[in-house]
C-alpha cells in the first residue's frame, strides 16, 4: 500500500525518479588533472574531473563494471506488477502538490542528472552525465552530458533541456524548494551543446551542493513549450522525461498504468542492467486500506508492502497463502529509519511550555501499543539518528562535546549535566498511574487543576484542547488508546480522520495540533539540515513542528562546514542530543525489516545480496511468466 503524505512528490522532485537509476561508465577513475576549457585554463584552475561524486570522496563502485552487485542480470524483462494506493488522485503532474493531489509515481517518467545506488551512501554517479568537472572550492560544476540519452518520444536530451528544467523548477516548483535552491544556486545555463554549468552563490556551503545539482530532473524543453502546462498546476500531463517509464493509460481517482519504454536509451547501460524489469506498474486506488487488503488476497493486487502490523500479525491466513500462491516474508532494511512519532506543532502557543509537552508524551504507552496492538514487530526510537555513530549516548564527550560547548550559551545546563534524553518507560496497562500522576504534576506547575468533573483548567477557566489529525485510517487503532489516555488526564483530547486531500491541504497550511509525522534524515548530512531544523524552515512542510533554535541553527553550520566524516558525526549528535531534549516529537517505532507479500510470480536477487538501503521492488525484481502462467490457470490471479 503506498500511503500518500505530502512529501511523496516533493521528495521525488529533490531526488528524481522513484524506480531507480542507472548510469553507463566511460571510465571511473576521480582525478584531479589541468583544465583543458578555456575557460578555466584563462583562470589557471586545475578543475577535478570525475564520473561520480561524493561529499568524503569515497564511492563503491571507483571501478568499471559489468552491473551492480544486487541484481541479477539475467533478470527478464516482463509481465505487470499491480500495488495499491490509499485516497485518489486528481493530477499526474507530480510537483503540483499545492493544487491538487498528484498521482502515485507519477515522477516516473523523468531522471536526474545523477544517482545513487541501494548499496552506496555517499556515492552520486553520472546518468545523463559522462563526467562533471569543478574546482577545488566547489565554486561551480559543469556537467558534459551523454550524447545518446533521448526522451521517451525519441527526441535527444541537450544541455538547453537541464538548463530549462531547472529555470522551470526554480520558476514553479514548490515554494519550499524555490526558497532553499535559489539560495543555493546562482545560475544555471547551457555552454554548449553537451554541457551545462551551475554556478553556486558564494556565501553558502559548499556541502553537497554537487550532488544536489546532479539531483535535476530533466524535462523536454520543446514539450513544455508546445504544451504550454505549468508545473504548479493539477494536470494530467506528465512531463516528458528520460526514464525508463512512460504513462500508459489512467482512471482519475481510480487507475494507473505506467508502461516500460521499449526504445528506453539506457537499458544496456551498467547500473540500468538487471533493472527496470516489468512491463507494466499499475496502481490502483482504494478507499479504505481494508479494501486494498481484500483485493490482495483475491489477486487482483499482486505486491504488497505491509504496514499494518494487525495485518501481519492476524490477516495472513488466506487460502492463498496456505496454497504458496502467495509468498510472506521478512527482508533486512538496513537504512536509516525515519524520525517518526506523534509530532506537536509548536508553532502554536499551548505548546510553548515544555512542562506540557512531556505531560502529554507521559500518556503514550508504548510497550503496551506494541504488545497489545502492534504484535511486539516494534522497537521504540530513541534518537533522530537510530544509528550507532549518529545517536547520542549517554553524557556528551569527545569532539561532541567540544561542539556543545561552542554554543553552551543558547543550551540549559542540563545538556551537559544529564544523560542524554530517552523515552519514558510505561507498564503493562493501557493507562500506566505512575505516568498519569506525573502529567498530572507537569500540568499543575504549567497552571492546569482538574475541575469537579476531572478536566483540566487553566487559571482563566479554559480547558486544553487538543486534536489529534490523521489521513489514514490505519492509525485509528494506535491514536485511540492515546486519546483515551489524555482524556483520563483530563485533556479535552479528541481525534480527527479526513480523507487524504483534506489531510493534504490542511498539513500543509499546518492546520494541526498533533499529526503522526517526522523526519526524513540521512546518514550523512549537510545543507538539508537547515530546510528540516533550521530557523530559516519553520514555515516548510519538510519542518511538519515548526522547530528551530538558535543553537541548531549553529550546529547545523558546523556540520555543514565540517571537512570529515567523524566531524559530521559529531556534530549531528550534538544536533541529536539538543532536539531529544527540546522534545518535539513523541517517538513511537521502527523497525529493520521490511514486511512484504506477494504473488510467487515475483522474484528477487538472494536476500545475501539484497541491498542494504532499499527494497527495489520496482527496480530490481522481475516477473516469472512460466510461474505466473500456473498462478493464471490456478485462479490465483486475473
């Protein structure tokens, strides 16, 4: 089930495609060599020259090769795999997030300049790209491009087409993206036909600001223009683009069918073999998730990610399964989970003293939602980073100390003093007392006493009220028991489920108290730190708390400008153990597997040689016919 957040386009705008990229290598080998352009002989530059590119300079794959080592490359091309979708949809133009709700993969059709593997998590290759060249200080990058790269019309892709694309984005993507790129960016123009240099603004940090630019989508110049359609508004034109995949045909609301390009450019390309498998992707849109359940067990949909823990637990006993139809299994995610949890909005004033939010955060029971309910599949996160050299531990030492210390005068001295915070422990019962007599003490001190009937008044008789908003009916489950909690408390707690657009559309206007949310981090970071806590970002909808303080603000500066992996480190635990204690998220769970069933028509690399940073379902699975022929002739599936 692909559940639709509104950052599902917008991450597939700042990091392209959705089903994977690859690349063809004239040579790898990163060098530092004499410029041979003039224009950078006139200035007696010695420029780096390389087909990959990394913030520490180390990447995987530093040497030519057949094909990545997870897939297999013998996988046929074939077959339609059908997943399912949660809401509707009224647009295929994927950046269009502010006037309507874009379709699921609808980013498909397009590639970025550069990609990353499932295996690699620093290195950024070449795609449309041969090499790129810059300087020393990263003051600017040029790109020369792939002189056969074509769009799915059988057009070729030109410099003026990067250029273009990226003008158009800076023109009419989302106002979160405009605001951070032209930041970072100062211009972006063709200098010849294969060649296309950005220029980046002096006065910000060179980190990762190569790969950013290589994260470009590209679009056909010529069709935007014979067109005429925006990016900004609701359309079911999709942009033309490179990729591997092209719209086939389309149900509004209902239906999606995207389809392999058969004259796709890069298919014999290195990182394109044993990739890009099926024919046909189909999405299809339900209501309600236990209708996309149900359409599973009667094949009508064929792959699918389990997030329903219930489910997992209870719902996997169908004929189906028990024939071996249908395959259930467990596979390592290795990646960073995200910072998930119930997420307060601070940019509202009843959440301005601290005291309150951890009287709230007392009545989440963890243990018992994940015995009871989640079936113990869960661990609770702890940190932003649950990695062991990202986490924070205990009390601050080392050169993370040092970094605290830089800022010691915006930090209470607790921070120095105090272990780092975790979350709390509850007991056995749906509603732990120990817990509730503490909230009840955090809201005295806060100026809140239960009235006669037990609700919580403030000194002018007001009550707290509080709105828990979801958009998708599978948290109904985990947020009820929370609710009732709170209310025993004597919070005016109540829970609110909309369809997917309204959640869309109120989220991003922050027309929320509490939402289950987070954030998306990395394991290695850089100037994305500010869009995500930065005060510059509390207005973003990648900042769903509105959090910053002056201390982040320079911490983040300093893991920017930090020149080694272990000065990163050290500064996103530092960054770690501050955001633990301002406490703007109640942290629920992760897990380190993905949990999924499917028809036994897929198949996949062995789990040995799956890779560490992504499930690849889309990407490097392929379709058996013989086995799918039995599935047919069985009645397993349509």
């Amino acid at each position: 089930m692909i559940h639709l957040s509104r950052r599902l386009t917008l991450n597939a705008l700042l990091l392209g495609t959705l089903a994977g990229g690859g690349l063809a290598w004239p040579a790898l080998a990163q060098e530092a060599a004499e410029a041979e352009t003039p224009e950078a002989a006139a200035e007696g530059e010695t420029l780096i020259t390389s087909s990959y590119f990394s913030t520490w300079g180390e990447v995987k794959y530093d040497a030519p090769f057949a094909h990545l080592d997870y897939v297999n490359p013998e996988a046929p091309k074939g077959g339609t795999i059908t997943i399912s979708a949660n809401g509707t949809f009224d647009s295929l133009m994927p950046y269009a997030t502010l006037s309507g709700t874009p379709g699921a993969l609808s980013s498909i059709t397009s590639e970025t300049l550069m990609v990353g593997t499932a295996d690699d998590v620093s290195g950024q290759y070449c795609l449309l790209c041969t090499t790129i060249e810059y300087p020393q200080n990263q003051d600017y990058v040029i790109f020369h491009l792939r002189d056969d790269v074509t769009f799915s019309d059988g057009t070729p892709m030109t410099a003026e087409d990067v250029a273009f694309s990226f003008n158009l984005l800076l023109e009419q993507a989302t106002p979160s993206f405009r605001e951070a790129v032209s930041k970072r960016v100062d211009k972006v123009e063709a200098t010849g036909p294969l060649t296309v240099r950005y220029d980046f603004n002096p006065d910000v940090p060179r980190k990762a600001l190569i790969s950013q630019a290589g994260n470009t989508p590209v679009f056909s110049k010529a069709w935007f223009e014979e067109t005429g359609t925006r990016l900004d508004e609701a359309s079911y034109n999709v942009p033309l683009g490179t990729g591997p995949y092209m719209l086939g045909d389309y149900k509004p609301g209902e239906w999606i069918e995207y389809r392999r390009n058969p004259d796709y450019w890069g298919i014999t390309q290195p990182l394109k073999v044993g990739t890009e498998n099926f024919d046909t992707i189909r999405v299809e849109y339900f209501a309600d998730t236990s209708a996309a359940f149900e359409a599973f067990k009667a094949g009508d949909i064929t792959f699918r990610q389990e997030n329903s823990s219930l489910n997992w637990a209870t719902a996997y006993d169908f004929p189906a399964l028990d024939r071996g139809d249908v395959i259930k299994e467990e596979l390592a995610d290795g990646s960073l989970p995200p910072a998930t949890g119930f997420v307060f909005n601070i940019r509202e004033d009843k959440f301005d003293d601290p005291r309150i939010r951890d009287a709230i955060a007392l009545m989440y029971n963890f243990s018992w939602t994940n015995d009871n309910l989640q079936y113990g599949l869960f661990a609770q996160r702890e940190s932003f980073w649950e990695n062991p050299e990202l986490k924070a531990v205990g009390l601050p030492q080392g050169r993370e100390l040092e970094i605290l210390e830089s800022v010691k005068d915006d930090l209470p001295e607790a921070i120095f003093t105090e272990e780092v915070r975790m979350p709390h422990s509850s007991g056995d019962r749906a509603l732990d007392r120990g817990n509730l007599r503490k909230a009840l003490a955090l809201f005295a001190e806060a100026g809140y006493e239960p009235d006669d009937t037990g609700m919580l008044r403030n000194a002018d008789g007001m009550t707290f009220d509080l709105e828990f908003l979801s958009g998708y009916q599978g948290y109904d489950r985990i947020i009820n028991p929370y609710i009732e909690n709170l209310k025993a408390l004597g919070v005016n707690a109540k829970y609110t489920r909309v369809d997917p657009n309204q959640y869309q559309a109120r989220t991003q206007n922050f027309d929320y108290d509490m939402i289950i949310d987070g954030y998306n981090n990395g394991l290695e970071e850089g100037t994305g730190l500010m869009q995500r806590y930065g005060s510059s970002g509390t207005e973003d909808i990648f900042n769903p708390s509105g959090f910053a303080s002056p201390a982040t603000d320079k911490i983040i500066d300093t893991i920017i400008q930090a020149q080694t992996y272990d000065e990163m480190a050290a500064g996103v635990r530092a960054l770690d153990r501050v955001m633990r204690y301002e406490f703007f998220i109640v942290p629920t769970w992760f897990n380190n597997k993905f949990l999924v069933a499917y028809y036994a028509m897929f198949e996949h690399p062995p789990e040995a040689q799956m890779p560490p940073y992504a499930l690849g379902y889309l990407d490097f699975w392929w379709y058996n016919a013989d086995k799918a022929a039995e599935l047919k002739a069985a009645g397993a599936i349509r």
